[in-house]
C-alpha cells in the first residue's frame, strides 16, 4: 500500500476531478486542478478566499489570471519542466488577488498520470506562508474543529493523526487511534472494497466511495468517504461523513474480533491482580516478549521500568473503582531499552457488569514526541522570521539587521551555530540556490553578500533548518532593496532621470546655498538660463531616441566646461541651467557663457549623423538679496531675448527686458481673455478700383483692446498669438467674423470680395480647408467672394502648405500673395503656386513717386503678375500721385489712407454708394 513517485495515477476523467473536489472541498488550503493544458476545471472554497475569484471566475481561465508579474520566464519554463516529467513542482510564488494585492504562497502542484504515464491533471495547493506565525495553529484549529471526520494516515495505512470528528464517529479517543490504521476501522465484509479503493487511491492519487466502519463501542456505521494520497510527503488524508447507524451491537463484536489481531498498537489484558491474561500481537512486536512468555507474568515486570509510575496502587485503585487511566510515560522493552507510549488503561466488566479486569493499549508515540519537538523548533524559527521581519520595517540600515539576522540565527539553531553575513561577497561569489557544505552553509543575501552558517559539527542541516536560514535571508535582503529604493528614490527626487544632471529642485536648493554664501562673503552669483534653438527640428528629423542621446552628450558638454563649483542642472525638455556662485569683483558668467557656446560650436554625432546644435542663452547676476524665484525668471527673460533677437548668442538681463516680458504677458493675458469671450474686433480697410475709384471689397483686420484701453496692432500681437498657440483661434474667430459680416455687403452686391490673412500656422494646420469650408457655410457665403492672404514666406515654410493651398483653391477661394517683394519667391515658385492676386508691399509704394529703384520695382512686380494671369493691389496708397502712377503702371486696386484707414464694420456700410446697398 505505498506509492513511492511523486506523481499520482489518474484516468482523466470527469468523475475523477469530481472525486478529487469532493475530497479536497474541505482542506484549508487553496486547492486548484487544471488539465493537462493548464485549464482550471476545479477550485476549493479555499481557493477562493484566497485569491478574491470565485469559481465561476476562475474555471475555463489559465492559473495566469493569478500572475503578479513577480517571477521571469525562467521561473515557469522549470515549473512546467517538471511537472511535465511527471515529478511535483513546489516552491514560493507571489500572486495577485483579484483586488490587486500581492500575496505570497508556497505552490505545491502535484501530476496526475494517466494509464500511460502521461499527466492529464494538475493539482495545485497554494499555502499562504504571509501567516506563517499562525498556520500550525489555524490548521489544527481547522482540523479539531471540522464537522467531517478527517484521518491522515501514511502509505502503510497507519494512523498518523484524526480529528475530533473521528472521535465522534468511531467512539475513539486519538490518544487511542494514534497508531492504529485505517483498516482497523473497516470490518471484515468491507475489507474487499477497501484494499480494492486502497488500490485506486495509490495508483490514481484519490479515491471515493461507502464503507461500513466500526466504531469503538463495537457499533457498525456506514460512511461516505473521500481520499487523498500524498497531501504531504508519506501521508495521505482520508474524509468520511457518517451516512448511518446499523446494527451497533452485532458490529461491535465483528469489530473486538478484528481489533486485537489487527490494532498496531500494543494491547494487554490483565486480571485485577495485574497479571497478565491476554497478550496481542502487537504486543509481541512492541515489547519483544511472546504471548507464551508473558502469559501468567505481572504486567509491571514486563513493561514497566523503574520509577516510571509515580503511585502505581493509587492507579490500580482507580481502575478498581472503574475509571480508565491515561497518560504518557517511559515504558520497558524486553532489552531494556525504553521509548515513550501513551497507555490508556480501563476497567473490564463481564457481562454481569462485575469487574473482572483490566485492559491496557501503549501507543508508541516516539515520532509524535517528534514531531512535537519539530513543531516547537519551527514555531521558534517562524517567530524568529517573523521578529525579523517586523525589525526590518522600523530599521533602515540593513547592516544593523543583518546583526540582529545572525544573532536570530545562532540562537534559534542552538549551540555551537555561529552565524554571518559576509557584505563583501560579490554577486559573482554567491551561489546560484544554497549551498550546505559538511561544516558550513552558505545563503546569497540578493546581490549584497553571502549569509554563511557555520555547523558545530560535520552533520548535515536538517532541511526545516536549511528552509529558515533561506527565510532569514529573504529577509535581509528585502531590506538592502528597500534601502536601496529608497535611497534611489532620493536621487531620482533631485535629479533629471534622463542626464544624470540635478533637476529643478536640486538647484533651487543649491541657488539659495550660494545666496546664503553671498550674505557672509559679500561676493555675487550668477544664473546662466540656455534653451537649445530648434530642437524640436531635432527630434522630428531623427527621432525622440536620437534627441535624448544629444540631450545627453549636451548635458555632459556643459558640465565639462563649467567650474568644479558650477552646477548644471536640467529643468525639462531643451532647457538647461547653470549655477555660479562665488563672483567677486569685476567677474561675471561671460567666461562660463563663452565656453558653453564654443562646446556647443563643435556639433554633436548620434548614429552616423553628425548635428548642429546652438543655444540661446539668459544670465543674470544675483546677491545675498536676490530671490531664487526672481532670478530664474529674470534668467528666463533674457533666454528669451536672446532667441528673439536671432538666437545662437547671449543676453545679460536688464529691467528692459522685463519691461518687454510683462507687456508680452499682458498682450498674451488680454488676448485669451478676449478670444474667450469673443472680444477680438475686427476692422475693414477697402480695397478700391484706380481706374473708377469704386470700392470692390474690404480686407479684415484685427485688433486687441488691452485692459488699460491701449489698441494694440496686429504687428504686435500676432506672434504673441503663435507663441503662445493662441493663432488657429484668433484666425477662425477673425475668419468666422469676416465673413458673417460680408454676408449683408454680399446681399446686394454680389461681386464685393472680403480678405482675411492666414497666418503660416494656420495654413500649416491640416484641417485649414475644413476650418474655411465651415466658416462659408456658416455666413452662407460664396466661396468665390473669400479672398484669403498669404505671405511668401508662409507659402514656402512647410511641405504641406502646398496641398493646404491646392485644397482651398479647389474650395472655390481666391488666394492672393500678401507683401510681395518682401519674401523669397521666384519665378519658378510664383509659377506653381496657385494664387490670383499679388498685393504689392507698401515699402515700395512709398517711394514710387521719389525713388526710381522703386519705381522700377513696383512696375516689374506688376507686369511679373499680368504674364501669370494675376491681379494686382498696392498697398499703403496715400496720395493722389501714388494713385496716378500705380494706374499708369497697369496696377487694378489699391488700399491706403488715400481713401481710408480701417474702419467698422458700420462704417464701410456708410462708404457704400447707397445704390450698392439697395437705397
């Protein structure tokens, strides 16, 4: 009746994962069984409770759903190796619960074969080892307190423990099972189904079915069982549940019959004279003497060594008056050598109901003593663990843990046991698992060191032993990452994670340490603020990868150029900060701004590219007065000033400076502020025939109100708008306005035009044609009377400006080229651009009655636009003899002063002929 494989033999069968849920339903662990293939077809209530998934969350899912993420590749290419070999597969695993909690447990699955050999099932028990401290506990909690009768026993079939539900159902005390075996509780006529599921639960791994049982009292029960081989190494576990109470008397004498020949534990009878009546075989075994030789004899010279009973009239009288007696004490072999048992005693009555002796049973309870001692010896190692545990978590030095670690280990282990972690062990040094030399063992603490155990002998560690010394340095380990988290966590607080370089924090920390210097020196500081030009050009030409690793090499670049005392730091994206404390005199950062610029100056090489990278560059110099907060924006400013007046160079700040950057906040304030509520106004300039003197149409521009009543011009706020990505809405609020109010011109005049400038974000953006297309059919305007203004240097910024322009003019909107002269175009891009008008800038207009260069340059400009087809508008038109000349040059409109400056929209209203309006 034994099994020697790790594996149990099973036909995969659905009765049979039946009778495995039906055995395991009430073990305390969680108990999961999967196919071959990892499908979950089974889970205990257990299971459960610990991983949050009910079981119909759980069945048809792979054990995956309980992955934490914890455990690489490697790790379940050697679970599924061996279990696949057919061999059980245990070792601690980190879960998630359902809710997101980890947990830890220790993983036992074991193979169920199949005829051939093959696994068909996997059953899987998961013991929680994060309540360690109180498992034993629990579990025996759980087992004296379970309503079923629960035995374990080992491949023998001898009892190795039964709870109290046994008790109730045989009648049997577990002092007296201990020893006995489960065949001693099936009566004879049950024997043959018994040995036949024996069989199946030894080849399959469970087994399940009815069988008679006889109870102590000699009653003869009917339970329904289920079995289960190797719950642990060499013991089995058997649940029963009592189905009826037949014939109690006729079963108890089948069971007497059976008991004396088949019980393991020692029986004798004796008369009240303590000699011996009845001698069992077990007896025999147990004591060494024969029934022949013990018949006749006083029990106590047989079994009894000296001293062992402390009042052995004082026990015999208690028999006497009909009480059993009970307890544990040294019994006497034949040899003389003596082992502990647990002998119970009690009273013989005829059926007269007069006493007429006495019946012993001796339990040898040698591996329970055991047993006792490894459970006493491991419940002070999962205390000590524990101990440890709870010190790592108030302790931050693990050096002073890894002290307490030691001493926890010597005084747990005994005697003799001297423990040590050696810190100086490199990684390489350690072993890959444990290492259990003769005389010493040697545990990797991480990466960190080696915990090494030396023996006081040349024997072996016992493997719960080896299992703590394990934990312990799990422990210590735990806390040198913990430390080393922390620690990193700190850095990664103070410094840029991509360079390296201390971030925004760090050097605000440092800019008032070098404050603090300057109040007791008197010397001053300087704050260097560097922004690289065009670094989004970087990054969409080669690549976020290619940016970073010239994030990098800048990074290195500045702080190999700067003083020892300099610090570099890096506030985000391309923008970089020095720090130069102890200025004295005459000294300023000109030095340290040079060299930054000349580093810069050599380019920089990532992949085979080789890039240019230049920097504009804000200083300011600061005292013991200065305020860190103050002197960043003032470094700022001058950043800025620098990249607006040409980039690539370095500005000083000065109240200049700041004057510009708080009218620039202003204008950028008031501009939200009035895109929000739709307060841009929008004013009209007509646009006049030469030749009549007729007003053909209107351009719209746009104006901003500042709070303090200032009218600010769109010169001066349209590349605040595009700085601050305000553009697209000002142009569609300008768009949608101008052609809302063009709609009351249109009515009656059916030729008058209106024109908006497009600005070369807006016409860059990718939804510019749906943006005008909308706008039309909003105002239900024609696209044809929409003239949209562009400036050359716009149509040649971006490749997709020539689509954009391609898809409003197939939109029905005319395009005209605004401030031509001033751009890049030529006659090869003039040519493909489709445009219809050119407005010829107002710098040459002036000076085309007094400066026959420009003379010549208008007149070219016109007779370039008439060869390509295109109109032509002057703009900036003052005076009568401008008007002449620019009509005798062939030019067909014009805007200016001449007529009128930009007005409302009312007011073009009142311009209108009252015939054009319908009066």
């Amino acid at each position: 009746m034994s099994n020697s494989g790790t594996a149990l033999r099973q036909e995969p069968t659905t009765d049979n994962q039946g009778l495995q849920a039906a055995a395991l339903a009430s073990v305390a662990n969680a108990v999961m069984i999967t196919t071959a293939d990892g499908v979950i077809v089974w889970v205990n209530q257990a299971f459960t409770e610990m991983s949050g998934y009910a079981p119909d969350e759980a069945l048809g899912h792979t054990p995956r759903l309980l992955r934490s993420g914890a455990h690489d590749q490697r790790h379940y290419a050697q679970l599924w190796a061996t279990i696949l070999d057919g061999r059980t597969w245990r070792g601690d695993v980190v879960e998630r619960h359902k809710n997101g909690e980890l947990y830890t447990v220790t993983q036992t699955i074991t193979p169920l074969l199949d005829a051939d050999g093959a696994p068909s099932h996997f059953v899987a028990v998961h013991e929680d080892v994060t309540q360690l401290r109180s498992s034993q506990a629990r579990l025996q909690s759980l087992f004296d307190h379970a309503l079923d009768a629960i035995l374990l026993f080992d491949d023998d079939g001898a009892l190795v423990d039964a709870n109290p539900a046994v008790c109730l159902l045989t009648g049997y005390s577990r002092g007296q099972m201990a020893g006995m075996a489960v065949a001693d509780l099936i009566p004879a006529a049950g024997m043959p189904g018994f040995e036949r599921d024996w069989a199946r639960l030894m080849a399959e791994g469970h087994a399940r079915g009815s069988s008679p049982v006889v109870r102590s009292d000699g009653g003869l029960i009917e339970v329904d069982y289920q079995a289960v081989a190797a719950i642990t190494s060499g013991v089995n576990m058997l649940i029963a549940r009592d189905v009826t109470a037949q014939r109690r008397a006729e079963a108890d004498q089948r069971f007497q019959s059976q008991l004396l020949a088949a019980v393991g534990d020692a029986v004798v009878a004796t008369d009240l004279d303590g000699m011996i009546t009845y001698w069992s075989p077990a007896a025999e075994r147990v004591y060494g003497w024969s029934a022949d030789e013990a018949h006749g004899r006083a029990i106590t010279d047989l079994t009894v060594g000296p001293g062992s009973l402390e009042d052995p009239d004082a026990i015999m009288a208690r028999l006497r008056g009909g009480e059993a007696w009970t307890e544990p004490f040294e019994v006497r072999r034949r040899d003389g050598t003596t082992f502990p048992a647990l002998v119970t005693n009690a009273p013989y009555f005829d059926p007269a109901g007069d006493l007429t002796g006495i019946i012993g049973v001796s339990t040898d309870i040698s591996e329970l003593k055991r047993a006792e001692q490894l459970l006493t010896h491991r419940t002070r190692q999962q205390g000590a663990v524990a101990e440890l545990g709870q010190r790592a978590l108030t302790v931050d030095d693990p050096h002073a843990v890894g002290l307490h670690a030691e001493e926890k280990v010597a005084e747990v282990l005994g005697d003799g046991f001297h423990a040590h972690i050696d810190w100086t062990a490199r990684s390489g040094d350690a072993p890959e698992g444990p290492s259990h030399g003769a005389g010493e063992t040697q545990v990797a603490v991480g990466t960190s060191g080696l915990l090494r155990v030396r023996h006081p002998d040349d024997a072996p560690l016992a493997p719960a032993d080896r299992e703590f010394i394990d934990a312990v340095a799990h422990v210590v380990h735990a806390t040198v990452q913990r430390d080393t988290a922390r620690a990193r966590l700190a850095h990664l607080a103070t410094h840029d994670p991509l360079t390296g370089l201390p971030n925004r924090t760090l050097f605000l920390d440092r800019l008032e340490q070098a404050r603090l210097a300057a109040t007791r020196s008197g010397d001053r500081f300087a704050v260097v603020f560097l922004d690289l030009d065009g670094f989004k050009f970087i990054n969409d030409g080669l690549g976020h990868d290619s940016g970073d690793e010239i994030l990098r090499l800048v990074a290195d670049r500045l702080t190999s150029v700067v003083r020892p005392a300099d610090t570099v730091a890096r506030f985000g994206g391309d923008e970089f900060a020095v720090l130069c404390p102890g200025l004295s005199g005459a000294d300023d950062p000109t030095a340290v701004t040079d060299r930054i610029q000349a580093a810069l100056d050599a380019g920089f090489v990532t992949g085979e590219t080789k890039v240019a990278v230049t920097a504009s560059i804000g200083t300011v110099i600061g005292d013991s007065a200065s305020q860190a907060s103050a002197l960043l924006r003032e470094a700022d400013t001058a950043m800025y000033w620098a990249k607006d007046n040409g980039r690539n160079r370095t500005e000083r700040f000065d109240t200049r400076m700041q004057e510009q950057a708080l009218h620039r906040f202003d204008i950028t304030a008031a501009l939200r502020d009035a895109l929000e509520a739709g307060g841009i106004t929008v004013l009209y300039q007509p646009s006049v025939a030469l030749t009549s003197g007729r007003i053909v149409g209107v351009e719209a521009l746009a104006r901003l109100e500042l709070p303090t009543g200032e009218v600010v011009r769109p010169d001066h706020f349209i590349w605040v708008a595009e700085e601050a990505g305000l553009i697209a809405a000002l142009g569609q609020q300008v768009l949608e306005r101008a052609c809302a109010d063009a709609s009351a011109w249109l009515a009656v005049d059916p030729d008058f035009t209106v024109a908006v400038n497009l600005s070369p974000r807006q016409l860059a953006h990718p939804s510019i044609a749906g943006t005008v297309a909308q706008a039309l059919a909003d105002a239900d305007l024609a696209p044809g009377s929409l003239w949209l203004e562009i400036t050359e240097s716009a149509m040649l910024s971006d490749a997709g400006v020539d689509t954009a322009l391609h898809e409003l003019r197939a939109l029905g909107v005319k395009l005209a080229i605004d401030d031509f002269g001033t751009g890049y175009s030529s006659l090869a891009h003039l040519r493909q651009m489709p445009v219809h008008s050119l407005k010829i800038d107002r710098s040459f207009v002036g000076g085309l009655n007094v400066d026959g260069q420009d003379r010549a340059l208008v007149a070219a400009a016109i007779d370039l636009a008439h060869t390509f087809s295109l109109s032509t508008t002057a703009e900036g038109v003052e005076t009568p003899e401008q008007c002449a000349e620019l009509s005798s040059l062939g030019c067909e409109f014009g805007q200016g002063y001449l007529w009128s400056p930009p007005v409302s929209a009312e007011e073009i209203t009142r311009m209108l002929p009252p015939e054009s309006m319908g009066a």
